[in-house]
DNA sequence: TACAAATATTAGACATGTCTAATAAATCGA
DNA sequence: TCGATTTATTAGACATGTCTAATATTTGTA
C-alpha cells in the first residue's frame, strides 16, 4: 500500500515525463509544492520499491509498474471529475481539487463500477483521455491549437494545462470542450491569433492559451 | 484541518459515547485498530485543540465542536453509503470499507451536491439516519428487536452493529432494511426468537443478532 | 479491605515525511 | 573554458503518529 504523497509523486513523475521526457527534481517539487531535498529523499525511496529509475542529477523516469500505477491514477482522476461534472453539476473549473483527493480512494470495485455507472466515457470534461481498467489509452488525432493556421476550422477536444486561472478564462469566453473555432489570422509577433467561434464575435487568443488547447480539424 | 487518524479518533469517541455514555481508551484502541498508548497520546491532543473533553483513567467525551465535526463525519459516512448503494449496486454488506475512505474527503461543495443528487435521503441503507448538513438528525420511534415480545409484528428500520458477519449472515436469511416480521415466540433460556418473515418460512434468531436490530412497531 | 487483574498513562524508541543549510554537480554565458 | 548561476543531493533537525515496556490507577473479588 502506498501513501497519498508517494501516489502523488508517481503522478507528478508521470505527468513530466509527458511532457519532456524525463521528470526532474525542481520541476517535481514545484508542482507538488514541495522542496526539492523532499523529492529527492522520495525519489530514492520509490526507486528501491521498484516504481522508477532514479539517475542522480538526471531525473526520473517510471518503470513498468510506475506507468501502470500512474495510468490507474489518471483514471481514477479523470472519471471521478466526470462523475463531479456530468452528475453533480460542479463547473469543470471547479473539480481538480477534490478529484485529487478522491483518486487516492483504494477500491478496484469501487473505480470499475464508477465507471460502470459513467457509462465507460473515453474521455473527461476537459477532453482528456480516460485510460480503461487495464490502463490503455484511446488514441486521437490532435494537436495543439497554437500550431494550425489560418484558414483551419477545429474543434476544441482538450485542455492541457488545468490551472483555475486558464479554465477561468476560457469559460469567460465561452469555450468548452466541443467548441468550433475558425483561425482566421495567425500574428507571428507574438504568436497570438484572430479566432470566430462559430456562433459569435471574432476574439484573440494570446500563445500562452492557444498553447494549451488541444483540437482536431473538421470541415469548416 | 485535522488528519484522518484525528477524524477517526473523534468519530469513534461519538460512536462509543452513544452506547455508554463515555468512550474509555481500551474500547477506543479496540475498535480503531490501535494501542491504548497511542490512544492516550491523541486523546490528550485531540483536548488540548478543543474537540473533547478527557478526564484520565475516565474516559473522553466530546465537546459541542468534537459533536459538531463527528456528525459531520456521520453524515458524509452515510451519504456515501447511499450513494455507493443505490447508484452504483454495492451490496450494503460491502459498502464499510469504501465510505471509511470516502468520509474523509474534504469538500463542503462534495458533499451537500452528492446530498442534493441522492435527494437528501434521511436514512442511509443500513437504516441509519443521515444528519443534515447542520448536524441534525431526524428522530423515530424504534428499538432493539431483542425486546420486543412474542406476538408483535416490527419492521427492520436499522441494523446497528456493521461488521461484515451480520450483514453477511442477514443477506443470507433475506433480512433486509424494510422487512417485516411477527415475532412468534421468545426462549427465555438464551434470548433467541422465533421470527417470520412476511412472504417465508419461520427461523430462529439468536441474541446476538437480534440486539443489533432495530425496528418499528407495524401492524400486523 | 487488600490484593490480583484489568485498564490507563508515561517514558522512550522508532518510522515516515518534511524542512533548512551545507555541499556537490551541471549548465549557461561571456 | 571558466566562473557564476541553477539545480540536485546529503546531512541533520524536527513534527507526527505509532509502538513496547514500565509504572500508575482503578476495579473486582475473596
């Protein structure tokens, strides 16, 4: 049995590797807000129990069980926001927090008849991908918003980065996941873009936005 | 905010509290897993932040913010019982467990949209009452069922005692919250009774069990 | 009522996870 | 390529919650 902290160590590990391809120390600390000489000590620890390799001044990276236990997490996560969302009727800026302690419940009965009773959804209210009970991912062809260019019409299919701040601001714009958006102008100053949804005004999206919204293309 | 070891602590000081009317430090460590040494140590720090009162060698009682917060955890126990029942097929012999866990998820917002989507039930599967969220508790005219008499007729209302063994053992006799019995006879000798179930054969019920059963007085 | 048994507390050890401060290694820029 | 900066690790302290063993108190019974 593992603690939360270990569990959210594995997660953090998980989610860096994602993005770069190796985890490390300050990079893990920041986001678990925490200090770097506690990631450290953690890291150790996890290595000897088998759930990542630990190259010293190298970062992390999960082994085989580390990515299966990660995976089981992720999809604890992602349905219980769907439950928060689509059966509470909580906003999807507002289930992160709580998501987060409710993945750490230990119970196989528990998350596969959650699943069960969300009707086994492949993906959550941020779009994310939901891994199933044996930890597979659905794949989808997507990019990020701030590689298309003018002229493509795309659909919003997810969020990358969960921030309130971010989640705020799109739902004062009135994007959620579904959205359609024509690109109308791409500005290479500062990489910002003209975009109509497709039922009101035209607006700009800066890059640090766009950056994170994930689409695919449809036909206009 | 107080850890899970400081809730359970609280709870299991109200839940002794309601049977006699202190908690002793040996039936606290029994019922929480623990040693009375450690018990000791968190019922003096439990004191000193206000939630109870401990008298050495005498016992602990709660103060009206160890009642308040202990309610609390009552109801989330109950809430997500129902929940884990009614919505996602749980036996209610298999619930325990899981809403030992669920209880301590923190979030206000959690628990009063789960309330409102369960449709604020009053009692949970065991028959229990759920507090509302101001802590209260809505009354019934019950008792045990090892004191009713020979020729009463009762309906099963709550099951008090929830270890795995007499839930498993009133699955087996098809008892369940809501059934109903006429009670035909009362051995003296060992307080065991001879009960029949509305639609099925008479048996025999011993003490033991009958003392965890609460009912209602119906008419026959 | 006195002593044995049961229960409770205290003292001290230990495991865990966190931190700060000191040290070490890697990286970046002139 | 060298020194400054950033990042990482180690060492050691500390808080928390647990335990065992020793001691203290209460309770039950002859």
């Amino acid at each position: 049995m593992l603690t939360r902290s270990e569990e959210d160590h594995i997660k953090a590990v998980y989610v860096l590797v994602q993005e770069g391809d190796k985890a490390f120390t300050k990079d893990l600390a920041d986001r678990l807000r925490t200090k770097a000489s506690s990631v450290t000590d953690m890291l150790k620890k996890l290595a000897e129990k088998g759930y990542l390799k630990h190259e010293p001044y190298y970062g992390a990276k999960l082994t085989a069980k580390g990515q299966a236990l990660a995976l089981q997490l992720v999809r604890k996560h992602r349905l219980w926001e769907t439950f928060l969302v689509e059966r509470l009727g909580f906003g999807w800026d507002e289930v992160h927090e709580v998501a987060e302690q409710l993945e750490h419940v230990a119970s196989e009965q528990l998350i596969n008849q959650l699943d069960a009773y969300l009707g086994h959804p492949a993906f959550d209210p941020h779009g994310d991908p939901i891994p199933d009970r044996n930890g597979r991912i659905r794949a989808r062809r997507t990019r990020r918003l701030d590689v298309s260019v003018a002229g493509d019409t795309v659909r919003i299919v997810a969020v990358s980065e969960t921030t309130d701040g971010l989640l705020r601001l799109l739902d004062a714009k009135g994007l959620r996941i579904g959205s359609t958006l024509a690109i109308q102008e791409v500005h290479a100053f500062d990489g910002s873009m003209d975009v109509k949804p497709k039922n009101g005004a035209a607006f700009s999206l800066s890059k640090d936005v766009s950056h994170h919204l994930q689409v695919e293309s449809i036909q206009p």
